[in-house]
C-alpha cells in the first residue's frame, strides 16, 4: 500500500514539474529578453530604481566610479551588478572634493539644471539619483 502511495506522490510531482518549475522559468527569461536586466529586477511589484540605474548608464563611462548613499539592503543590492564595470563607492569614503577615486573618474552629470557628482541613493524598495 505504501508502495503504491509512494508511486502516486512521485507521479504527481513528475507531472507538475512542466507547469511549476519550466513554465514559470521561460516567462521569466521572456520577461528579461523583452524589458531588459533593467526593468526586470527594478520595474516590478517588490522593487523599483530602473529609471537611476538607466539614467546613470546613459550619463558616465563604464570606467567611473559611481558614489552610493542610503540603505543598502533592497533595490540597491542589484546596482553594482546592474551598472558594471562602473564600480560602486560609499560616498561617505570619498571626499567631498574628489574627483577620482582609485585611478578612475568620480562620475558627474547634469539633471532637471543642476550639476555634480552622481550618487545613486537606496531607499529600500527603490532607487533615487541625487547631485551633490
């Protein structure tokens, strides 16, 4: 009897592995193939900051350092993998009127009229860019 049960469980989890485990794998990979890295992590129900990251690739080299404030645990956890081979630096381990750090440049951008040194900030949940 035991045997047969045993049989049964294995069966139904056999057959439930199409629907769990591949069907919810490709939409996640049609998901990343059509929004981008960007929007996939940030753009979603848990987090948001797609919009900072975008802003911060379009504005400095791939070799700039980008500053980064705020709470590191949330959105912000996904920015040095998002933004590489930018390095990310704790603003606070910088000085205020640096402009390299470690042999790279410190990067700087222009927004909404104002200039200075991009720091990416974590809020949690979402991403902000700020210019000090």
């Amino acid at each position: 009897m035991i045997s047969i049960l045993l049989g049964a469980q294995l069966l139904w989890v056999v057959g439930r592995i199409p629907h769990s485990v591949v069907a919810k794998r490709l939409r996640a990979i049609d998901s990343f193939a059509s929004r981008g890295d960007c929007a996939h992590y940030l753009d979603g129900e848990q987090l948001s900051g797609a919009d900072a990251i975008a802003w911060v690739r379009a504005t400095c080299g791939d070799d700039a350092i980008v500053l980064f404030d705020g709470e590191r645990k949330g959105a912000l956890e996904f920015a040095p993998c998002l933004l590489f081979p930018r390095l990310l630096v704790a603003a606070s381990a910088v000085a205020p009127d640096a402009t390299s750090h470690g042999g790279r440049p410190i990067a700087h951008g222009e927004r909404d009229g104002r200039r200075g040194r991009i720091v990416l900030v974590g809020h949690g949940r979402s991403l902000g860019i700020e210019l000090r």
